[in-house]
C-alpha cells in the first residue's frame, strides 16, 4: 500500500446533514457491475475488492472527510474503472445509479462497512442508511443487487433492522464471515479489540409478495 501524506488534525466526524452539494458521477465506457463503498476511509478494503475483481467490475468510493477523500484520487488515478468522491454518499447515491443504470450498468454490490454509529438519539437522522435513503434504494436498485451492511456496533444493527423491516422492501439476510474473505480496515482494528461484527445482507423482495404483504 502507497505512504499516507496526511494531514495531523483530521476531523473525526463529520456532519453529513451539513454537507449539501451532490456529485454527478463520471460514466463508465463499459458495460460492467458496479461495486460500490460508503465511507472507504484509506481504500483498504478498496483495494482488496479491486486486486479480487480486477476489471470485471466498475468500483464507485466514496469518503466524507477530505484528507482522506484527495489520498484515495491520488490511489486510484490511475484505474479507469474507479471513480471517487467527496462529501456525503446518501446525497449522490440515487441520482447516479439512475445514470449508471441509463449507461447499461448494474449495481452489484453497495457496502456499508463500519458506519459511523452515531448513538446520541438526537443525531440517529445523521446515520448513513436512514429511512429516506433506505426508500430510495428500494425505488431504484434492481432485485441482483445487494446491499451489505457490517458493523461491530450492537444497538445500530438492531435499530437498523429494524428500519429495515418498517420499510418491508428488503429481505435481510445475516451472515458470519466477510463477503469473499476480504475484511476492511476497521474491522481488522475491531477484531483484534475482541469485538463481535455484526453482518447483513439485503437484496429486494419480490415485488408481487410486497403487494400480497400490504393486502393482508
Ligand atoms: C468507521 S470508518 C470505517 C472505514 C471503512 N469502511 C472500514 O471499514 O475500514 C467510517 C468511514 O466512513 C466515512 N463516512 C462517514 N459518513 C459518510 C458519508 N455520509 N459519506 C461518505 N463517507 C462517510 C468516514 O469519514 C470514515 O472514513
């Protein structure tokens, strides 16, 4: 892995509500799946995904705090089936995979790894995957498409199951091991801490079974 030139003081949270500009994504000249990353921090785990697939599919990072955002674009300037962006992902993500899918694209894979937890109740509306984000991924993701959320935080994976089942368009699916073996960075870190990691996947129902669910 490349030398980190980081600042010293990096912010350790930053406040997604208070970030307002979208980004529009830069379209691939292929066809490929799209393997997306909210919150990639230094791109371990990046960059363990991109050494695994190669250039089978397209990968789409995203990183909230700047040092870090401006480290991955120089990581991966070179990778033509990479792009990177800044500022807050749940701002962005529905209006580029509308485009993504446009060009012929399709999402594989939408990783949520290690989410802030943000446990102060007065700040749940600043976790990642909200009930409003949660709703627009059921609008637009087809139903391959998967959505995999890992986190060593108990209480965020109770309550976000439960958001999941209050919206009743995912089917969720917990597991034990990473996906394909490949671990990110924190959870390496929270591993050797001697903490448990929580995992789900979630794909969309059916959509006849929803219909059949609300008419009951
Ligand atoms: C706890 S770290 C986990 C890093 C990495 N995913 C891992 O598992 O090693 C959370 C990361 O998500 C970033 N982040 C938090 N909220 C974000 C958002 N709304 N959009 C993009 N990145 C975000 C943070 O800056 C941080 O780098």
């Amino acid at each position: 892995m490349n030398e980190l030139k980081l600042p010293k003081r990096i912010r350790n949270h930053v406040n997604p509500l208070a970030i307002y500009h979208k980004n529009k994504i830069e379209l691939f000249n292929n066809k490929n799946s799209i393997i997306m990353d909210i919150g990639s921090y230094r791109g371990e785990f990046a960059q363990r995904m991109l050494e695994y697939y190669g250039k089978e599919r397209n990968f789409v990072f995203f990183e909230i705090r700047k040092p870090f955002y401006k480290y991955l674009n120089e990581l991966f300037e070179k990778n033509d089936n990479v792009r990177v962006y800044d500022g807050d992902a749940g701002k962005s993500l529905k209006d580029m995979i509308v485009d993504l899918k446009k060009n012929g694209n399709t999402i594989d894979k939408i990783f949520i790894n290690f989410p802030d937890p943000w446990f102060k109740k007065k700040h749940f509306k600043r976790r990642f995957l909200n009930e409003r984000l949660l709703e627009e991924l059921s609008e637009i993701l087809d139903k391959k498409s998967e959505i995999i959320f890992q986190t060593d935080q108990k209480v965020l994976f109770k309550d976000t199951i439960k958001l999941i089942k209050q919206n009743k368009k995912f089917k969720i699916k917990k597991f034990k091991n990473p996906i394909l073996r490949i671990q990110t960075y924190w959870e390496e870190l929270k591993i050797k801490e001697g903490n448990k990691i929580y995992r789900m996947s979630l794909k969309l129902k059916d959509k006849k079974k929803i219909l059949l669910k609300f008419w009951k």
